[in-house]
C-alpha cells in the first residue's frame, strides 16, 4: 500500500527477510480465500494462516 512511497532502500532489506524473496500481492491473499472456500479445505479446521511470505519464521 506504501510501496511508492517507501525508500528502495529498506524495501530490499525487507525483502531480503523474505523466504519467498519478494512481497505478497492482493492476488496471493485471494488465492488463500478461494482455496479456503473450496472444498479443498474441508478438513482444516480453526487454523492460522500466515499469509507473509516466510517472514515470520526467518531471522534473517
């Protein structure tokens, strides 16, 4: 959302921190909801989703 706005800088060093080695877009968040609105996911039950590209399990 602030990505024009924000110094090249620090979105490489975020960037850097990500296992999939780039931002998420809105069509990545989407394919999370369709899927779980499909009947593909019939068996998860009250699951968290972390839709950050690997961030959260990095320390870099």
């Amino acid at each position: 959302m602030l990505y024009d706005e924000t110094p090249q800088e620090y979105i490489s060093e975020m960037i850097k921190k990500q296992t999939s080695g780039r931002f998420g877009t809105a069509e990545d968040i989407a394919n999370i909801a369709v899927w779980l609105s499909s009947d593909k996911s019939a068996f998860c039950n009250g699951e968290l989703i972390m839709a950050d590209g690997g961030l959260t399990i990095t320390d870099r």
